[in-house]
C-alpha cells in the first residue's frame, strides 16, 4: 500500500544528493562471520519503507522505478512511486543491505548487479530515503522511525534545505539548520486534538512565514514532517507529511511491472496511465 502525499517532493534530491549518504559501491558478496551457538537465535527483523525524492514530479514518464531485493534466499520486487511511501519490507541479516537489478543469462543464470548499499544500523522500522541523479545511480540515507526514537504523540521536522528555519510545533520552539531534525512532544488526554503548527524560513534577506494553522492529530500519532525548497518559489519552502503508522505485515511478495495494467490501475492516478 502506498500513503501519497498532498505536495510533490521531487525537489528534496537537490540537498539530499548533497549530503552524507551511502552510495552504492558494489557488494562484496562475504558471506556473514561465523556466530557462536548461543547466538544461532532468529535475528530481530529490518521493517522498512521507502520513499523516492525524484527530482521531477510524477508524469506520465515518471512514474517510479522498481528495486530488488534478497531475504531468506528468495528475490522480491518493489516499485517506488515518486513522492509515496511504499508499503512495508522484512529483512532479516547483515545490516549491509543492498537493492539490485536481476539480469538472466542466455543459460538462465541470475547475475545481481548492487544499484544502491545500505548500512541499516540496528534493527527496528526503518524509512530509506531514495534520490537518483541525472546518470541514474541511486543514493540512500537512513531514519530510523521505532517507537523507541520515535514515541507515540511525537511530530519529528526535518530540514531538507540549505536555508535555516524556525518551527513551532504546539508549544515548543526550535530553529533547524540545513539537515537537522526535532522532535516535538506533543501532550494531550483527548481521543482527537489540534496542535499549533508555525513555520518560517529565511531566504537570506528577509523572514517568512510558509505555514500557520492548527493540526490535527489523534491520540498515539507519530508524524514527519519533512522541509524542503518551494518547487514554485525555490527561494522559499514548503512541506510534506507523513503519518509514521506499525502496519501490520504478513509477508514479503513482489509488486507486478510497473507497466502492467493491474499495477497502474491499483497505484497511479488515472491522468498518468496513458
């Protein structure tokens, strides 16, 4: 299932390609160190989602690119949609994790060609960041969103700008600089609840305000917002928002090509289907 944004964030690959991420270098193929007995138990789980920051907004030319990956010695398939969050993954290993592309020889032997890897740190629920750059390669970064970093009734803002800005968020106050995130604690009795919202960037001349309103919550909610540059006024910002849910997960399976039928119908909006 896929959880569609109101604002398009193709934008976003600007500051993200220009900061720390791990990008692919190939994938050595070691097998994992041996373990003792006493550590041969099952491994906690990766569960993750991935968002694609494309640099384009979605159209009928752009509408994601699929990404294969391994678990439990079997290959699955997952389309990216720009600007979506895809629904959940299980991984189970070496948090030197890779996706690939599959390529079959004329004798029917697989070769996996590593697109992107990825050092996933602990396990736990995780978002994986995706931008592309104009040859293609592919670059990945990290958050983890458990409930252990990211707790019930907690708004998490990160800045994907190089601009500074100012945010309040209920009560609290906190400046972000390009790439910094807060979180806001958010303290409430009530089933369903408003929140102040405030925010202002500096364009480097003046200060100004891009949101003003009360939002909506639930009780138990975890949200992300996400900053980056205006598409429409790059010398402004703009937002997206998440809503971090624990869906529940049955099993990994592999989506359809992204030019089948069944797929476009299920997850593209009809004016990019044609």
């Amino acid at each position: 299932m896929f959880f569609s944004v109101s604002r398009s964030a193709f934008v976003v690959w600007l500051i993200l390609t220009s900061a720390s991420f791990v990008v692919g270098q190939g994938f050595n193929g070691e097998p994992p160190p041996m373990r003792s007995e006493a550590e041969e138990e099952e491994p906690e789980p990766y569960l993750m989602n991935i968002l694609y920051l494309s640099k384009e907004p979605m159209s009928k030319t752009n509408l994601g690119f699929p990404l294969h990956f391994r678990n439990n010695e079997k290959d699955f398939r997952i389309n990216t949609i720009p600007g979506s969050l895809t629904r959940t993954i299980r991984y189970q290993g070496n948090p030197n994790f890779f996706f690939f592309k599959p390529e079959t020889s004329a004798e029917g032997e697989i070769t996996r060609i590593p697109l992107v890897n990825i050092n996933l740190g602990k396990p736990g629920r995780k978002i994986i960041f995706l931008t592309r750059d104009e040859k293609q390669r592919i670059s990945a970064r990290v958050m983890h969103v458990g409930r252990e970093t990211l707790p019930e009734n907690t708004v998490r803002v990160m800045n994907f700008s190089q601009q500074s800005a100012v945010i309040r968020v209920d009560e609290e106050d906190a400046r972000l600089n390009s790439m910094d995130a807060e979180d806001f604690r958010i303290k409430s009795d009530k089933p369903r609840f408003r929140v102040r919202l405030a925010m202002a960037g500096h364009d480097g001349e003046s200060t100004y305000v891009f949101e003003n309103k009360k939002m909506a919550m639930a009780q138990g909610a975890r949200e992300l917002i996400l900053l980056y540059p205006n598409p429409r006024e790059p010398q402004k910002l703009t937002y997206s928002l998440f809503p971090i849910r624990d869906e529940p997960f049955q099993s990994n399976y592999s989506d359809a090509e992204i030019s089948d039928e069944g797929y476009r119908d299920a997850y593209v909006p009809s004016r990019y289907r044609n």
